[in-house]
C-alpha cells in the first residue's frame, strides 16, 4: 500500500494532467532526440558494416593489366593469401526502354546516355570476395542479358523484363535484357555517382567485343595479417608478383578491415545529428527547470502546510524528486517506442542511401541504458536545485506569500515593464491599448521563468535558421564552385581529337558562343611511404583558360610556362592532408609515374580531389600533343532547357563530322546531382530544427498554461471590474506572441554564429572546406511564421482557460 | 488517549522543565520584526507569555496586531528575531529546520483558517500524512486511528472524500483530525472558525473544549470576541504587545492604546505566601492589579490582633483609596498565605496620568473607592464591637 505521501504525488501527477503532459513531453522530447540519433547510429553502423562484411570484402585490391585464371591461381597459393577473386567491370554506355521508345520519363533525357558499369567474375556461383546476392529473376546472369543492381534500378528508370540498349567504348551497341536483381553491398545508389552497376557473364562482355580477362584482383589475407602495415607488405609482394608476369598494377586499395567505406561519410552525420540532437536534450533540460520551478511555485504553500504538519526538508525533497522521477518514467514509456521508431527511420534512410539491409532493428541495450539515465537524471538533474530551494523555505513564507500583491512580487519591480512613472510620459496605455499595455508587463513578470522559455525558442530558433543557413550555405557554395568553370557543357570524346578541330567544330553550332579544349585524366598520387591515392581527377587545361576562374587560397595559379606544376583543390586535402604547396607530388597517370610539384592550392571546385595542370605539357607528357579528349563550353542563353538543347545539337554536330561523343553533360545536371546529395543531410537537420521547434512551442505553452494558473485570481479580479472574454484572451495571446517575437529576434541573431559554425563544420566534413557561408532570410521569414503561429498556438489553450475563469472560482480558489 | 505533555521531555520535573521553565509554554521577550522593501516592521515587540498544560487560551486582536505571528511563534511556523521560546523542555528558537519539522509534528497540531487540506488527498490520508512524516504507527494502525479521528470530529463518513468535495465545517473537523494525528500535547489554531459559520463555528469551538477537557492545551487566535470568552483564558494583542488580561478585564472602558500603554507601564511583582505588600499607616505609592494567587486584606483587631477582612483575587486592585484619598492604608495587605501573589504594579504618577485620560475610569474606581472606604468603616467598628 502507498503510504499518503506517495498517493499525494501520484494523484498531483494525475489531478493535473495537461501540466504532466507538458512536463512528460518536454522530458521525452530530448530522450526521444537522443534515442532515435543513438540508435540509429547503432543500427546504421552494426547493419552497415554487418552487411559489408556478409561479402567478404576483400582486405586488397589491386588494378592491373589484364589478367586470366592462371594469375589468380598463382596469386591464391601465395604465402599470406588465404583467398583471391577476380573481377572485371567496364564502363559502358546506355539508354533505357523509354528512352528507346522516345519517351521521356523523370525527367531524362530521352537522347542521353548514362553509364553503367558492367561487372563479371570467373564464376558467379562461387565468388569468393566481394560477393554480390541474387535478389530476385534469374541468377547467375544468363549469356547476352543483365542483372541489375538494386540501387540503380530507380535511376536508370527500369524493371526486370525491360530491355536496355548498351554500347561499349568500342562502339558496338548491344540490346540487354534485364533478367534479375542483385544485392552487392559495395555499390551506393546509382544517383550519387551517376553511374549504374549492373553484372554480366564473361560471354557477354565477350559480346560486346571485350576480352574475358579480369582487371581487378581482390585479396582475402591470412588473419594473421591484422594491421595496414601487415596488409601493405603483402600488396607490395602480390605486386611484384603480378609485375614479375609482365603486367602493371594501376593502382592498391586497402580499405580498413571490417569498415564500410561509406562509414567515413556517415559517422560524421550522424555525429552532427547527434550534436543536435544534444542540443535538444539540452533545451528538454531548460523545459523542465521551467516547468519545474512553476510546479513548485504552485505546491510551495503545500509544502508549507506539509511542514507545518511535521514534514522536514528531506522528505519534501524526497517527494518532488519522486514526482520528477515518475515524471521521467513515464517520459521513457513515450519516448523509447519512438525513438526507436525513429532510429528505425533513420536508420532505412541510411540504409537505402548507402544499400545495405536492416535486418535487426531491436534498440541495443546501451541506447536503452543511455535513454533511461537521460530520461531520469536529467530531468532530476534540472530540477534538484529548484526542488531544494523550494523545500528549504520556512512555512511561514510558504504559507504567507499569497494574494494579488505578494510580497515576493512586489520585491521584484520589472525593469522592462513600463509601469508608473516610466509608462505615464508616452501614454504608452492610450497608443497600443490597456489590454496589450497589461500583456507586455505580464511577459516580464517572471524574469527566470521568461528567460528559460526565450532560451528553448531562441536555441530552436537559431537551429532552425541555422540549417536553412546551411542550405543556402551549400547553394552558394554551389554557385561558387560553378563559378569556377563558367561552364554550360562538357563532353567526353570516344578519343582524342586535335583541338583547333574540337573548337572550331564545336563553334560552329548554334548557341556555342566559347569552346575550349582539355584533357580528363585519372592519376593516383604514389604516397611517401609507397601506398597510392584512391584516384584523383585531372583536369589538364590551357593556362590561360578564358573559362576558368580559381579562388587561390594559398600559393598560384597555372603559368603558360610551367612544366610540372600543379594546382590542387581543398577537397584533395580530405584524402592527402600532408600535401602542401611547395610540396613535390609522385602521380600515376595512364600508369606512368610522373613528378610534379605542388603551387597553388584553390577552393570552391565540386567536390572532388582534383588536380589542374598545365595542358601543353601533360599532353607532350602523355604523347598526346595538341589533342584533346574533352571539350568544355559556354551556350548562350545559358538556362538548363538551352544547356540542354545545345549540347544535344553540339552532340550531334560532332557525330555528323565523325567526331564521336561518349558522354555528356550540362551543368544544370551537375548541380542537380550534387545539390540531391546535400538534400539527405538537410533533411535530417531540417528533421531536428522541426523538433526543436516543437521543444519550444511545448515550452511556451507550459510557460503560458502557468503564467495563467498563477495568475487566476488576478484575471478573476480583471472581470470582476468588467474585463469581457475578449480581452483576457487577447492579453494571453498577445504575451505568447510577443514572447514568440521576442525569440524570433534573438534566435535570428544568434542564428548568425551558429549557422556559420554549423555550415563550417559541415562544409569541412563533406568536403574539406568552409563553404561559403549566407545567412538564411528564407529561414529567418519561415521561423518568423513558425514562431508566430507555434506561440498563437501555445497559447490558444491557456487563453481559452483564462477566458473562462469566472470571479466566483477565484473566490473559491483559495 | 491524549497525553498532555511534550513528547520530547518526560514532563516538569520537581515543577520545572528542562530550561528552568515552569509552565508548558513560555515565551520570554520575544521580538518578530520583518524587512520589507517598504522598511522594517515590527510585528512583536517584545513579548512574555506564558500557558500552563490544560488552558484553553483565545488570542485576540485587531487585524494585523501580530497574534498570528504570535501563534507562528509558538508552533515554530515562523522563528523569533530575538527572545526565548520554551515549549516543555524544548526551546525552539535553537532547532533546526528539520528538528523543528519533526518536533512540530509530534507536539503541536496546527490548525489553519483556510484548513489548508492537500486537495488530492482524502480526508483519512489527509489525517495520515503527519503520522507517514513523523513515523509514527504502523501502516495499518495510521488508517485506523485516522478514521477514529474524524470519528472523533464527527466526520466519519467523509473519510475517503476528497476536501473538496466537503463542506467548509467539514474541513476544518478533518483539519482538526489532523492536528490531533501524532497526538500532540498542544494544539495552535489560527482563527479555526473564522471562515465558518456561526453554527459551525460554534460546533467547532465545542469540539475544542472538549479536548481541552481531555486535557489538551489550545491556543487560538480569533476575532470573535464572543467566543473567547468561552476560552478559560484571554490573551489580547496589540500592536505586537501582550495587554495584561486581567487590566483589559478589569477597566474594559480604557482604549486599546491606553491599555497598551498602561500595560507597558506595569511592573510585575511576585510575594511569596504571607508577605506583606502593604502595611497600614504607611504611604502608599503605588496602584496594585493582582495577576495571580491570592491577598488578603488585613486589618488590626481591637486587641491588637489581626483580622482578614477579606481576600482579593486575580483581576480585583488594591492600593487606589490611598492614592484617590490621600493619607495612610486604611488596612494591611498581604500575599495569601498558601498560594502567595503575583501583582501588576503602577507608579502614582502613572496611576494619576490614567485617571486623567480616562474620566470613566476615574469614575469607577471613585466609586469602589466609596465603597471600599465604607465597607473598611463597617469592618472596623464589627471589629470593635465584636471586641467589646
């Protein structure tokens, strides 16, 4: 049986139910944050790397030459090498069957080829690293017909049963059937990288006039081999191998053991989100202090009748951490179930992102341990000390502070509210009304109480403008880094091409107002300590490029006269940190080690690791002299529909002189194909500033809801002397929205700092570099509507309530 | 079932308590005084009082004269600014919050005007809180001895209502239940009938005496002055003063300034049994007030021995035909030869200053003078008659 002091606090917690639900929510919201950010960190990583390791994936590998079943037997009985597959993927070329049929379908380009790699192993039945998983048709791929990736099946726009139209780069077109879907853990989805994967028998690449032999050799080490040293001195001997049989190894890959790569990208989202999510656990904390210290101003002469009744200190003390405590628990009923459907959420999101499968979706212990003890000390944290300071009164002052002007009240004279003699000289009353003149003074009445709610709107506030911050953030640094190549179109030719032609070509076409020439190379940068770069791009270009136009941060530009000299981007700087300018730099182009030096290091580029070097000399370098392989234009007018239309006349102009063109694409589509990646980050930020604004508006609906509990008797008093229904709720309304514009102002100018450090930290995550930073007006008008309307809102109920109070209830109240 | 002394102390121990005290209840020159922003403001000014176990003391005053903070004071709701509370063997003012808490708890049951009832208990749980407090009974004793209680008040049949869903009278009989809770030798209640009816209040009062009956000691302040001369004992307040009982009983025409002051003025003399305090054919220069115990009125028989014409108790004055007539006592007086006296004494000066002041006092005691005088004419010559 509870004993009467443990009913009095399960009855206060029922007897006042919108209090508890205020209380409740505000506790749960943060432990709903932390909860879904925690647990979907959890499930994202243990399903991501989980499903990466249910491949095998291999500890190395390496690009070579061609190589036939007799290396890979080698390769497998070598010392240390406990497995090894083969593996061929070649990029082709293709249109979808609604592309064939003319249509155009979401927004395609019924003319335009995309990519797709097409990937074969010796044996699809048996592929021991880096395995791939039937999905659903037909498995292994029958000869002259494709299994598609899942990730890519959106994207290119096909079903199986369909049948797309390929071409090699050796031109010959191929009509592939579409007979089933695969799962290979190892590919993201298609959108991101603008390249679909799809999986063929030798028979077929042989089909299309490509040998059978494989490029790529994927290593299982001996388990012994646990470290990146262990694993580089085997590559080195596997490498020798290979090259002892008169091949090249391109380029060694060692991936960390057991990681996902794409873990690199998603841990620090999900630590932004987390921070956020923090955040929001914070402004919880504020909510409760809040609500707390009301609850206990409204119980204070309970707690002095209780004490006068015998109660000491400890067991008032005792009480209210009881009513904190079930408050918490009854947070973590709400709050665990959500946060794990969130974490669930999240979690798919990630999952369709990155193409792994969630099987588990059970919250992981340590995130329901975590949850509980947020979802009780903080709460209990928070409101330790007002619950002290509250049980130490004496029972006199907690018995005698009551009636319209308390002594504690009148101790405290607002000095922003123009009361008296400040208010008196401007009439203050007669311009903006007695009503709203009484509203204003009424939002400064309780300072402590204001000041905590303005900090969860202010907080929210400055987070949600912040993220919008981030979005135009990214937008301009998108404008920028177009800025960059003022460019309209880039196409890819089949082959090289003397570049008086290209240019002279090229203008020939309506539209085309500049034309220039350059080469595209991949290069891997030969560390120091004989481990190569993951690969890098090339961008060989006339020093005196009318179309480019760099933002240095360090060092120069390009020369017409410089031979070696190269110009990296800050993005490269996210894979090579040592690099600096001035530094010389070992590259790999074509296979060809070749030495540079480093003069200039330039930011806003897309982001990708880039390299820009003197065309004249990689081209004599290369044997290629005066030709070109790309051809970058300008159009005019320079919309995306004309972008478009004059790189689809460009295409076919170059066709009609023999000039064939492997890909295309405009900057338009560039943009789309970034922008859509930052979107997913947005999205979830824009998630947490939507919750912080819901923590605000629950605070300011609490804060509301006891402003007019507190002060029932006086809004008694008010229609006692004539006040109509009107009035009172206007003056409660009116104080919720001037609170709401109050954090408006604030959180707009605290949204300055943290929007820049939030876009500086996200700009630095995903690509090495501040972005550009803009300030938000879209997110500081929709966070203007946004707090109006929560704060109309949140005080709708306690002005209706208030508009209710009659004068008989307030003489009862006592 | 209702001890009556403190539970701390084992009871007055050869008639004194712990601290030298003498009665269940004393306050020695205890001073309240509140800081304000508006200045400070004293709420007593000095106060000394003292309750024996089993009196039923009604504290009265105006609005704002201090007798509630006399009454927080005594349950140790408030605390003194200075002077010296002894409740049993306990002086209060030195405890800590929490001691003071529990020893509330266990002592003094409180009663409030508004009954200040926890609205989201019952009535029974209401009763129980203080005992879950204080430790005291075992869980299943607590609910039985809460609805003996309000059976006790007559509210048996409330027992699992919530407060409000009572009647005001019915509230303050479970406020009272609760104040008898822990059974607590003393009861304070703060105006108990003040927001009842007269019929009720009136049924209050009678539970009250009642338990004082059984041997409970209750201080309540009230305003209603009909009621507190039910109590055995008036103490009035004023202006943060203790007015001597018996000089507002006695010279009910004096305002409440003029007994204020004339209280200020009394000087308080304590005879042991059989002294002498005034002796015939000497000048007299005092006006004497008895306060406690017992004179008697002596004077000299025919053959040189001593007659007791009378005797004077509480409330009756001597001292006034000498300081009104001029001349010498007419008679002896001196301290009861059993119980002794206590008297309040003023100085001629004073005496004569009140007088003028107050003509109907001058008048009413010209005329116990007259009748003094005639009645000490007419012992005197029974004297020599019964002599000769």
């Amino acid at each position: 049986m509870l004993s009467p002091r443990w009913r009095k606090v399960v009855r206060d917690l029922w007897g006042n139910k919108l209090r508890t639900i205020l209380v409740v929510l505000s506790i749960a919201v943060g432990v709903f944050a932390v909860g879904m950010i925690a647990g979907a960190q959890e499930t994202t990583m243990t399903a991501m790397n989980g499903s990466w390791n249910s491949t095998v994936p291999a500890n190395i590998t390496l690009y070579t030459d061609l190589f036939d079943e007799d290396l890979l037997w080698t390769v497998r009985h070598m010392p240390g090498v406990a497995d090894a597959g083969g593996k061929r993927t070649v990029a082709v070329r293709f249109k979808n069957p609604a592309q064939l049929a003319g249509l155009t379908t979401g927004g395609v380009d019924p003319a335009k080829w995309r990519n797709l790699g097409l990937t074969t192993y010796p044996d699809f039945e048996a592929i021991p690293v880096g395995k791939v998983f039937p999905q659903s048709g037909a498995w292994p791929p029958p000869d002259r017909q494709v299994l598609i990736e899942r990730a890519s099946l959106e994207w290119m726009g096909v079903k199986v049963g369909d049948t797309i139209l390929a071409e090699a780069s050796n031109g010959r077109q191929r009509e592939l059937r579409i007979a089933g879907v695969v799962h290979d853990p190892g590919q993201m989805q298609a959108s991101w990288n603008g390249q679909a994967a799809g999986y063929v028998s030798a028979e077929t690449l042989k089909w299309f006039g490509v040998p059978q032999d494989f490029d790529q050799l994927e290593i299982i080490a001996r388990p012994e081999y646990t470290d990146q040293k262990a694993l580089a001195r085997l590559s080195q001997e596997i490498r020798n191998k290979i090259e002892n049989s008169g091949r090249t190894v391109y380029y060694t890959f060692i991936p960390k053991p057991g990681k996902h790569p794409a873990g690199e990208s998603v841990e620090p989202i999900l630590l932004v989100l987390g921070v956020l999510g923090s955040l929001s656990l914070a402004l919880s904390a504020l909510l409760v202090v809040n609500t707390m210290q009301a609850l206990l101003t409204q119980q204070v002469r309970q707690m002095g009748i209780m004490k006068a009744i015998g109660a000491r200190n400890g067991q008032i003390t005792g009480i209210y951490c009881g009513m904190v405590v079930a408050f918490g628990l009854l947070a973590l009923i709400i709050a665990i179930p959500l946060g794990a459907l969130g974490a669930r959420g999240l979690a798919q999101i990630m999952a369709n992102l990155i193409n792994f499968d969630v099987s588990d979706f059970r919250v992981p212990p340590s995130v329901l341990a975590l949850e509980a003890a947020i979802g009780l000390a903080v709460p209990l944290l928070a409101s330790l000390y007002p619950i002290i300071s509250a049980a130490r009164i004496t029972p006199h002052e907690a018995m005698s502070d009551f009636g319209l002007s308390s002594a504690r009240a009148a101790r405290r004279p607002s000095r922003f509210a123009p009361t008296g003699r400040v208010a008196a000289p401007f009439q203050l009353g007669r311009v903006i009304g007695r009503p709203t003149l009484l509203s204003l003074r009424n939002t400064f009445r309780r300072k402590g109480r204001l000041a905590l709610t303005l900090a969860t709107l202010i907080l929210g506030g400055a987070i949600f403008i912040g993220v919008f911050s981030v979005r135009d953030s990214v937008l301009a640094t998108l404008d920028a880094m177009f800025n960059y190549v003022d460019y309209d179109a880039v196409m890819v030719f089949r082959r090289a091409y003397r570049i008086d032609q290209i240019e002279r070509e090229a203008r020939r076409v309506p539209g085309v107002v500049a034309a220039e020439g350059w080469r595209f190379d991949n290069a891997r940068r030969m560390r120091p300590d004989d481990t190569e770069s993951d690969p890098l791009f090339v961008r060989a270009l006339p020093a005196r490029s009318a179309l480019v136009r760099p933002r240095l941060v360090e060092g120069r530009w390009l020369l017409p006269d410089d031979e070696n000299a190269v110009v990296i981007n800050t993005m490269l700087l996210k894979n090579e940190p040592d690099l600096k300018v001035g530094d010389p730099l070992k590259l790999k182009i074509a296979g060809k080690e070749t030495d540079w030096r480093v003069v200039g290091l330039v930011a806003d580029t897309p982001p990708l690791p880039m390299l820009h070097v003197n065309y004249a000399y990689t081209a004599r370098l290369m044997g290629e002299v005066d030709r070109a392989g790309v051809v970058i234009v300008v159009t005019e007018p320079r919309d995306a529909a004309s972008q478009t239309q004059i790189s689809k006349a460009l295409e076919a102009h170059f066709k009609s002189v023999g000039m064939e063109t492997n890909y295309r694409q405009t900057s338009a589509e560039e943009r789309a194909q970034i922008v859509a990646r930052f979107d997913v980050l947005i999205i979830f930020l824009l998630i947490m500033a939507v919750l912080l604004a819901v923590v605000g508006a629950i605070g300011l609906a609490g804060t509301m809801s006891l402003n007019v509990l507190e002060r029932t008797r006086e809004i008694g008093v008010m229609r006692a002397i004539g006040a109509s229904d009107g009035s009172v709720f206007q003056i409660v309304v009116v104080e919720g929205v001037l609170i709401g514009l109050i954090s408006w102002a604030s959180g707009a100018l605290l949204a300055f700092p943290f929007g820049k450090l939030l876009s500086d930290a996200i700009g630095n995550i995903t690509m090495k570099t501040a972005m550009s930073y803009t300030y938000s007006t879209t997110g500081l008008r929709l966070w203007l509507a946004t707090a109006t309307i929560l704060a109309i809102l949140a005080s709708l109920l306690p002005a209706r309530n208030a508009s209710r109070v009659s004068v008989r209830d307030v003489l009862a109240y006592e | 079932m209702f001890g009556n002394q403190p539970r701390n102390g084992k009871g007055p121990r050869n008639g004194h308590y712990q601290h030298g005290n003498d009665h269940l209840i004393e306050l020695h020159n205890v001073v309240k005084t509140y800081k304000s922003a508006a200045g400070a403001f004293t709420a007593l000014k000095g106060i000394d009082l003292e309750v024996d176990s089993g009196e039923f003391v009604a504290v009265i005053g105006k609005s704002g004269s201090g007798k509630s903070t006399l009454i927080n004071m005594i349950t140790g709701i408030d605390r003194p600014t200075s002077g010296e509370i002894l409740i049993g063997d306990t002086a209060i003012q030195n405890l800590k919050e929490g001691k003071l808490a529990e020893w509330r708890g266990r002592n003094v049951g409180v009663i409030f005007q508004f009954f200040q009832l926890l609205p989201t208990l019952t009535a029974a749980e209401n009763i129980m809180l203080p005992m879950d407090f204080c430790h005291m009974y075992t869980m299943r004793e607590r609910r039985e001895r809460a609805l003996h209680l309000l059976e006790l008040v007559g509210v048996a049949e409330q027992a699992d209502k919530l407060p409000s869903t009572l009647s005001g009278g019915q509230q303050q009989r479970v406020a009272i239940a609760r104040a008898l809770a822990n059974d607590p030798p003393i009861l304070a209640a703060d105006e108990p009938t003040g927001n009842l009816d007269s019929k009720t209040a009136d049924s209050v009062f009678g539970l009250f005496e009642t338990l004082v009956h059984q041997g409970k000691t209750i201080l309540m302040v009230t305003h209603d002055r009909d009621l507190a001369r039910r109590a055995t004992r008036t103490v009035v307040i004023s202006d943060g003063e203790v007015i001597e009982e018996y000089l507002a009983k006695t010279f009910p025409m004096l305002t409440e300034t003029q007994l204020k002051e004339v209280t200020r003025n009394l000087a308080t003399e304590k005879h042991a049994p059989g002294a002498v305090i005034l002796r015939q054919g000497m000048t007299p220069d005092k006006f004497y007030l008895i306060t406690k115990g017992r004179v008697e009125v002596v004077l000299p028989g025919a053959d040189g021995d001593e007659i007791v014409a009378t005797t004077m108790i509480a409330g009756q004055y001597f001292g006034e035909v000498e300081l009104r007539r001029g001349g010498h006592n007419i008679a002896t007086i001196r301290a009861d030869a059993v119980s002794g006296v206590e008297v309040a004494a003023l100085e001629r000066d004073e005496f004569e200053r009140l007088l003028a002041a107050s003509a109907a006092t001058r008048d009413a005691i010209d005329q116990v003078v007259a009748a003094r005088l005639a009645e000490n004419q007419a012992a005197r010559s029974q004297g020599r008659n019964h002599h000769a």
